[in-house]
C-alpha cells in the first residue's frame, strides 16, 4: 500500500508541474472577430493573451472540446489535486502507515484509477 501512495503522490506533483506550467484560469469564449480553424479559441481568463490550441492545418476545434479544455483549466487541476492530496494524507497516520483497508471502499484504489495507463500502475491497485 505504500507503493501506491508513492504512485499517487508522484502522479499528483506531475499533475500539478503541468496545471503550474499552463498558467492561470481559462474560460472558453467566443470570439467572431478573432480567425482560428474553428472560428473560437480559449482565453486566459484575466484578457492577458489569446491562446489558441496547437491546431493542424485541416483540424477545428469544436466549441464543446473548448468548453471542455478551458473547464480543465490549470487552476481547477490545482484544485482538484491538493483535494486529493489530502484524501491521502486523511489514509495515512502520523506514522506513515497507510489504513485504506478499515474503509467501505478503497479510496486509494478509486485515486489511482484515472492513472490506471501509468507504465508504473499496477494491476492489483485497481478497485
């Protein structure tokens, strides 16, 4: 069990590396006046700067996957990771002991899941 809180803890920095990289909160706006392949792009949230997503010459972005990249903006994924960080610390006594197993459902296990294409995920973690 302490593997996998290693696994999580190290998936967790990676996630939050990357949310910290991409900067700020996004939203998805319309902008008719602003050409990209499919007439949309995201914007940080605070009008810093236009951002359109790596775009091949032939491919559009659909407003729902916009919808959806500014809805997994870095600062949700901030979020989203210091709530599990402590789902794990909540399984882990100041010994460092893990006690997942005196719970109805193994919440560790749940946590691992999203991860579960990790060259490092093992089999026996999933739930």
């Amino acid at each position: 069990m302490d593997d996998l809180v290693a696994f999580l803890r190290a998936r967790l920095d990676e996630d939050e590396q990357m949310a910290r990289a991409a900067g700020g909160a996004w939203q998805y706006v319309a902008l008719p006046d602003v050409i990209s392949p499919a007439g949309h792009s995201l914007q940080l949230d605070d009008d810093r700067a236009l951002v359109d997503v790596g775009f091949m010459e032939d491919d559009a972005l659909r407003p729902a996957e916009a919808q959806h990249i500014a809805h997994h903006d870095p600062a949700r994924v901030l979020r989203e990771v210091e709530a599990k960080r402590r789902l794990i610390e909540a399984h882990v006594d100041h010994y460092g002991l893990v006690f997942d197993h005196f719970w109805p459902v193994p919440v560790l296990s749940l946590l691992a899941l999203p991860y579960a294409d990790h060259a490092d995920y093992r089999e026996e973690w999933r739930p």
